[in-house]
C-alpha cells in the first residue's frame, strides 16, 4: 500500500473512532488504534487542518496533566440514513455527531410483488438529497437497512428489490455517484445497539426486532454474528407455532404467523369487526400502519384490547427467546424496532413466558430490557453502516 494510502487508512480509523466514541484524547486513540502517539497526534492534526476534527478541551482532572479531547466537526460531513421495511420508508440526513440535519421523510413504499420499487427507492433518495441543500461532496455515502435475505458483500436482497444484473448498492451508486451499503433491517438495529444503544460495550446480546416481522440481530464476542451463509438471525421462522398459518416464506409454523405487528393489526381488525368493545378508533379498511398507530397508542393509554393484543405477542415471543437463551445463553436480549413502543407490556408477557418455558438458571442470567433508541434504531443502524465501512468510502 502507498504511503499516501496508509496515511488515509489511519485517519479514516481516527474518523471511526471518533464518531462511534464522540470525544477521545491522542492516548486514548492511540491505544485503539494501536498506533503511536506521534502518528496519532499528526493524524489528528490534519483532520483539523482538514476540517473535520475540532478541540472540545481538556477532560476532567484525574490527578496529573488533562489531556485535550477532540471530536469530529459536527457539518464536516453528513451521512444520508435509509431504514425500510415491507410497507414503507424513512431518510434522513445526519451529521458527524449523528445528529438529523433534516426532517424525517417517510413515504409509503411497498416492497412486496412491486418490481419497480428499486427504481422508486432511488428516485425518492435523489430527490431528498437535492431537497437537503447539502454539498453532494460532503454526503460521505448511503446506508440503507432493508428487511429479506440480504448478502451486503455481494449487495443482494434475494427477498425484495431485484436489481436485474447489477447490485442494489451498483444500481443505486451509478444514480446518485455516491457510495451506497445495504444490510439486514435487524442487523442494523443490532448495530445502533451495539454501537450507541444497551449493547454498547456487551460481548454477547441478542437484539429482537418487532415490525411486519420479527427479526434478529446477534452481537457475539462483540460483533455482530451473521453465519456461514450471512442469513443467521431469521428468529421469525422459528417453526415453534401450532396455527397452520402459512407464512410469508411458504412455510407452515413459523413464530411470525403469531406475533408480528401485522399479525397483531389483523387480530385487531378482526376483534373490532366481531363487535369487540373497544376504544381504538380505526376503520377496518385502514392499512396496517394505521391500525397499528391507534393500537399502539391505545395499549399506553390502557385500552383493554391493544394491551391483549401487544400481550399475546409477547408471550410468543417469549416462547422464541426460551430458544434463544438455551442455545446462546447471551447477557441481554434487548426488544427494539417499532415494537418497542409498548416495550414494557411485551416485557411482562415475555417473561411470563420465560418463567414458564426457560431453564431457570439459564434464564436468570439474562436479562430482557427495551430499547432506548425506539423506532429510531433502524435509522442509527443504517447511519453508522456507513461509517463501519469508511475505509471503503475514503480509499475509493
């Protein structure tokens, strides 16, 4: 490697550091890096020079002489965060301090039997980018989070988005001239949660994600656990249901025909429909995000019904994670995704159902908490895929 390309291989992984860490000093850079001081110290000061790092000051006194904490300059860059799921999208742009510099888009975007919906997807990204106002030198990359079986080295969804001869990444890259990295919609939330959520620091959590289905990130030796095939954390066709329902992927039994959120919008219709009394106002002709939006909101305010409903979900699930700690015995299992909104009923079901279905002393080790970073997860995720790819980004 060039000596011109090691030097930018080094501040890129100062510039990781620093966002993924927020404020660090030259020993502590150094130390992660495992580089030395000297370098470190020089690498830094051309990022300021650059305009990309700036002095916060010196950090507490511990007793001797207070080293300078840096951090990277807020609008020195700017990623561009794209979180999917079947139904619809969200983008938004955030700075160096993972902080939105504009408003959360969402629009509705089906993914299921669209074929155009790739060429939907760029068109609206393109559009955003514009309607920013930032300098397109400036966005260092894309990162978008999407549910299916996701190869993000190859950048195919083999579930959804069929990008004909080229990747989704390619396809979307050539629009945009700008970097573009995919992922597993779970993965990524597993990695706002590794990164900035209750995993920060853990070697070992599963990360349950509740939307239109229920997906899985695993974070083992403090990484995040994909497989030999990259597929590993399929948690929603775990066959433990006795419904018969088929499911999505063409089987019969899996743990989502139970508990999805569009399982819980479909029992909700039908409960209403059946003469249910209830307070949840929706029309039955609603779409599920709609259902979901009243039902939601009527489990926080008590409503008999919503709470049933999110309550039945959680014990399936809870029926799921008995699997999962007697296979990974991980140190949390964290509720995350748009599920999370009623996390602490899905909470008390859960373990309901832990009590019932798990080994004790298995069970008792790990610990079953909700997410902190909420609906957002998706979007940290896909934000600092980008970053956990900036070698990529800056070498290119």
């Amino acid at each position: 490697m060039r000596l011109k390309d090691k030097n930018k291989e080094l501040k890129n992984r100062v510039l990781k550091q620093l966002y993924f860490r927020q404020s660090m000093s030259h020993a502590d850079l150094s130390a992660l890096i495992n580089k030395s001081l000297p370098i470190v110290s020089r690498a830094v000061s051309e990022l300021i020079e650059e305009g990309l790092v700036v002095e916060q000051g010196y950090a507490p006194s511990s007793g001797g002489r207070r080293p300078l904490i840096y951090s990277l300059r807020p609008d020195g860059m700017f990623v561009l965060s794209v979180a999917m799921d079947q139904l619809s999208t969200q983008m938004v742009m955030v700075d160096m301090l993972n902080r939105p510099v504009t408003d959360t888009e969402t629009f509705d975007l089906e993914l299921p039997r669209n074929s155009p919906a790739l060429s939907t997807l760029t068109d609206r990204i393109k559009a955003f980018i514009k309607k920013s106002g930032i300098q397109k030198e400036k966005i260092i990359g894309v990162g978008i989070g999407m549910p299916g079986f996701v190869d993000p080295q190859k950048g195919i969804n083999y579930t959804f988005l069929d990008a004909g001869e080229s990747s989704i990444p390619g396809y979307i890259s050539n629009a945009l001239d700008l970097p573009v990295y995919i992922d597993n919609d779970s993965s990524l939330v597993a990695l706002a949660e590794l990164k900035f959520g209750a995993a920060k620091s853990l070697e070992n959590a599963m990360v349950v994600n509740m939307g239109w289905g229920i997906g899985l990130g695993m974070i083992v030796n403090g990484e995040l656990f994909r497989g030999h095939s990259g597929f590993a954390g399929e948690f929603s066709h775990i066959p433990i249901s006795e419904n018969g329902a088929l499911c999505g992927c063409g089987k019969r039994g899996c743990l989502e025909t139970e508990c999805s959120l569009l399982v819980v919008a479909r029992k909700a219709r039908e409960e209403i429909t059946g003469g249910r009394v209830s307070n949840l106002q929706f029309s039955v002709n609603d779409p599920p995000e709609k259902i979901i939006e009243v039902v939601t909101e009527g489990a926080r305010k008590g409503d008999q019904l919503a709470v049933e409903l999110f309550s039945d979900a959680g014990y399936v699930i809870g029926k799921g994670l008995a699997i999962l700690i007697h296979i990974m015995n991980p140190e949390v299992i964290i509720l995350s995704g748009k599920g999370a909104a009623v996390g602490r009923i899905l909470l008390a079901s859960a373990q309901q159902a832990l009590h019932k279905y798990a080994i004790p002393r298995l069970a008792g080790a790990t610990s079953l908490e909700v997410s902190e970073l909420g609906p957002n997860a998706g979007l940290i995720g896909a934000a600092a895929l980008v970053i956990d790819n900036f070698d990529k980004i800056r070498l290119s």
